[in-house]
C-alpha cells in the first residue's frame, strides 16, 4: 500500500469514526439534560462491565482476523481468509451468545461492588436492571466486529466506516427517543430510562450488521473474483489456523480490555475512597463527571488514533512481511505525526477552555471544569497507547502490548484509592494518565528496539506542534477573556457555546495557517492542502 493509499484508507475511516463520535457527542447534551448526573452515574455502571465483555466476546478476533487476512492475501492465498472468515462467524455468534448469558445471569453479583444500599443514589437493583438491558448488545456485535475486520483485512475501509455511523445514529435515535417518552410522556422512572438508554446498544447493531450485509451482498462478486486468482500454495487446516489466529488475537483482546479494566477499577473503587474522605454524598456525582460526561468530551480527540490503529494493522503487517524496512519506518514517521499534530492542540485547546467547554455541553460546574482540564491531556496517551499497540501487532511484538498494559494496570490498580483519597476525583485521573504513560514509554522503546526506528525526528516535529500550540493558546485565552467579560459571563450555556465556537475557530484557524506558512502541513498531507498556495500565489500576481 502506498503513503498516499494508507492516508486515503485512513481519512476514510477517519471521517467514519470521526462522524460517529461527533454523534456520540452530540446526544450526550440532550441525554443529560433528560437523566442528569444519577442518570449519567447508572448508565455508566451499565456499560462499564458490558465493554468489558464485549472484549472478551470478541477476544480479540475481529482485527486479529484484519492482520491474518491482509497478510495471506499478501502471499495470494485468498482462500485461507475466506476459510477463516466462514468459521469465525460462527465462533463469534457462539461467544458473543455465551458473553451475554454470563454478563445477564452475573449483574446480581457485579452490582453490590458498586453501590450501596443506603438510601443515597443508585440501588443495587436498580443497576441490576441497567446491565441486564444493555447485555443483549452482546448478541450481535461481536459479528459485527469480525465482519468489519474481514473488509479492513482487504484495505477497504467504507464498510467499517458507513456501518460505525449507522450504528451510532440508530443507536441514538432510539436512545433519545426513548428516554424522552419513559420520562416527558409517560412520566415514567429514571431506572427505566436509563435501561431503555442502554438496551438502545442492542437496537444500534442492528442497525449496523444491516449495513454491513448490504456490502457483504454488493462486493461478494469482487471477493469471489479474488479467490480465482487463488495461489494455493498453502494448505492450512482450521485448527493450524485458529493457532496462529489465538497468536494474533490474545494481545487484540487483551489491548481490548484496556479502556474497560481501567474504569472497572473506578468503578469498584471510587465511591467507596471518595466515602472514606466523607464526601459520599457527592461520589456519584462526581463519579458521572468523571466516567461519563468528562470522558465524553476528552476521547473526541483520540478518535483519528483509534482511526489510525485499524488502519496501521495490515498496512504495517504487509511492511513487515515482504521485508520493506524503509516502508515501514515511513509509516511509523508519518503515522506518529500525524496522530499528535491533531491530537496536541486539540487537547490543550479543551484544557484551556474546560470551564467553557463543560458548560457549553452540560452545565456550569465548577468539579465539571476541573476534572476536564485534568482529564483532557491524558487523551495524548489514548492516543499514544493505540498506536503503538497496534504498530506492536504489526510486527509481531504483540506481547510486549501485553506486559505494558499489565504494568499501567497494576499502578492504577495499586495507587488508585490512594491517589482518590489525596486528590479526590482528581486522584483517580491521574492513576489513569500515570498507568497509560507508563504503558506507552514501554511501547515506544520496543518499537525503537525491533525496528531500528529512531525518535529524533519525530521529536524535533512534536516539539515545533508544541511551540505551534503554545502560539495558539497565547491568542486563544486572551479572546476567550475578552469575551467573558463582554459577555458578563455567568456560566449559561448560549454564552459557554459562543466562547468555545468562536474560541476553537480562532485556535484552528491559527494553528493551520502557521502549520501552513512553516510548511508542516505539506510536509505531512503532501499536495492536499496545496490549493492554499495556489490563491497565495495568484492573490500576489
């Protein structure tokens, strides 16, 4: 795959994921205004331990199966993905079935780690009900995963993209919708909103596996002509197969598992440090802005990461396989570039503006602010861990994402009350940022280590984005004052969005025109851009 192949596959589903996270955040305003911070609370105590077992439904098969099918149709052995495609939809439906009778028939046993039943807050029952509602999911997405995975495994990106975005809008619809009727219309319980917000997962895949059998129907034509030009060379039977497939998908699974260890550490945790330092009363408050409505906001970043680590997956594995050394060190340098010349300012940008930012898409909240300006510059290492997990994958160092993850999970694990009880919600951040970074240090000296990659370069350009986000701020906060005090600001939510809109415009627009005119915008998307220059030249003349 070319440079220019591996940006257009990766803006693709880019702008898929991108588009389905703009989703995700856009129901998030009305979503809160309808269930409020116990609502956000309970729904996140619902889906905390149902993404826990969608990783181990899927244990890591559907990008596993991305890197075996891109590395065999490499070698022209087209048949031996289409063998292991038929197979594992029928593993995924067994697992993804066996995955929701456990997470169903456990939500009695999980819910008293969570809560008490003391009168304040969620119930135990009432966080029973929400993880039954939402374990249905479990049902269809882990076919769905594997599907996506088979198409990215043959570098076409549309389908995992189009299907993303259709299983965020039905799921949101139906969300929102629901909500609304249980509580405006029929008067009905928060519990009971809550459990139609998460049984609306369910309703998304759905929506989701529909688009992707529509691909499926529409390019079968295509998939069939390549199992024409089959080489046949290699005879695999499907258990030599699934061992080099479990090879691939224990680091997928275990990588899967990250985001959801981490907060089910929080979640069996929080409350009960934050009851200790007497502030109960609020812990689920505070656990809501944390775990749901802050990370809501600071995960939007990360997006062309999580974009980037789908894409990375066989374009570095067939790097790796036909022995492409400079290839591949090109793609390493491109995508670590790439990934922080979006991911720095934007993250800043939101610490910078947290007050505003918060307010605009909830409430004024003093806790609110400070735990997104906290929380915002640790998506540098969401970032950072999801690419480097997935370079990891593709060069077949894939245990060692394995033992950096154990190694952030053990400090979060260990230090995480401690750190609640010093800093209160705060402490519980900066177990999760100390816990990534810690993972990604790891990552990045075995990449430098197996691969002869060096960092100077990329070091020189992060550095130069530093000074070019620094410059950004410097005009940003001045405005972002000017137009407090103008506005005699008093924390409602028109005056927060005029901020952030005309605040975030004027830091974008700054930061490209002096990536622009320093010619790092070319140097990292080639001739996109290059229209740019064309009216400069043509304004000058």
């Amino acid at each position: 795959m070319s440079s220019s192949k591996l940006l257009r596959g990766t803006f693709i589903l880019t702008g898929g994921v991108f588009l389905s996270r703009i989703l995700g955040l856009i129901y998030v305003f009305p979503f809160y205004q309808l269930v409020g911070k116990q609502g956000g609370a309970l729904y996140s105590y619902g889906y905390v331990p149902y993404t826990l077992f969608i990783s181990i439904a899927t244990m890591g098969v559907p990008l596993a199966v991305s890197k075996f099918v891109s590395k065999y149709n490499a070698l022209g052995e087209y048949e031996i993905g289409r063998k292991l495609f038929r197979s594992g939809i029928t593993l995924m439906a067994i697992t993804g079935f066996l995955a929701w009778l456990m997470l169903y028939m456990s939500a009695p046993l999980l819910a008293p780690f969570v809560v008490n039943d003391d009168g304040h807050g969620n119930s135990i029952a009432d966080v029973i009900s929400v993880i039954r509602a939402v374990s249905f999911a479990l049902l269809l997405v882990p076919m769905m995963s594997l599907i996506r995975g088979f198409f990215q495994g043959h570098e076409s990106m549309g389908p995992t993209a189009l299907s993303q975005v259709v299983e965020q809008l039905v799921r949101i619809i139906f969300l929102l919708a629901g909500s609304y009727i249980v509580l405006r219309i029929f008067d009905g319980s928060l519990v009971t909103a809550v459990q139609v917000a998460t049984f609306a997962a369910f309703i998304g895949a759905v929506g989701g596996l529909a688009v992707l059998f529509m691909y499926w129907f529409k390019r079968k034509s295509f998939l069939d002509e390549l199992l024409k030009q089959d080489r046949g060379t290699i005879h695999m039977s499907l258990k030599e197969m699934y061992k080099e497939l479990i090879a691939y998908a224990a680091p997928f699974a275990f990588v899967g598992l990250a985001m959801p260890l981490y907060q089910l550490i929080d979640q069996f945790t929080f409350n009960k440090a934050m009851a200790s330092i007497g502030l109960g009363a609020i812990s689920e408050d505070a656990y809501g802005i944390f775990n749901v409505w802050a990370q809501k906001l600071v995960i939007i970043p990360v997006t062309l990461a999580t974009s980037f680590s789908l894409t990375l997956i066989p374009t570095i594995t067939k790097a790796y396989v036909q022995g492409e050394s400079k290839q591949l060190r090109k793609y390493l340098n491109d995508t670590f570039q790439v990934v922080m010349f979006i991911t720095l300012p934007a993250v800043i940008g939101m610490a910078l503006l947290s007050e505003y930012v918060y307010a605009a898409f909830y409430s004024y909240d003093p806790l609110g602010t400070e735990v997104l300006r906290a929380y915002a510059p640790t998506a540098i290492f969401f970032a950072l861990f999801s690419v480097t997990a997935a370079i990891l994958q593709g060069i077949n160092k894939q245990k060692f994402t394995v033992i950096s993850l154990c190694i952030g999970l053990l400090f979060k694990l260990f230090f995480n009350y401690i750190l609640i009880v010093s800093f209160e919600t705060v402490g519980a951040i900066l177990a999760t940022t100390i816990g990534y970074a810690l993972s990604v240090g790891l990552n990045l000296w075995i990449i430098q280590r197996y691969t002869n990659y060096r960092y100077h370069f990329v070091a020189k350009r992060v550095l130069f984005m530093g000074i070019l986000t620094t410059i950004m701020c410097a005009v940003v906060w001045p405005v972002a004052k000017l137009m407090d005090r103008f506005l005699h600001y008093n924390g409602s939510m028109i005056q927060s969005v005029m901020i952030v809109a005309i605040g975030g415009l004027i830091g974008a627009a700054v930061y490209f025109y002096l990536s622009e005119r320093s010619n790092l915008l070319h140097a990292l998307f080639g001739n996109r851009f290059s229209f740019l220059r064309k009216k400069e030249k043509k304004a000058v003349s």
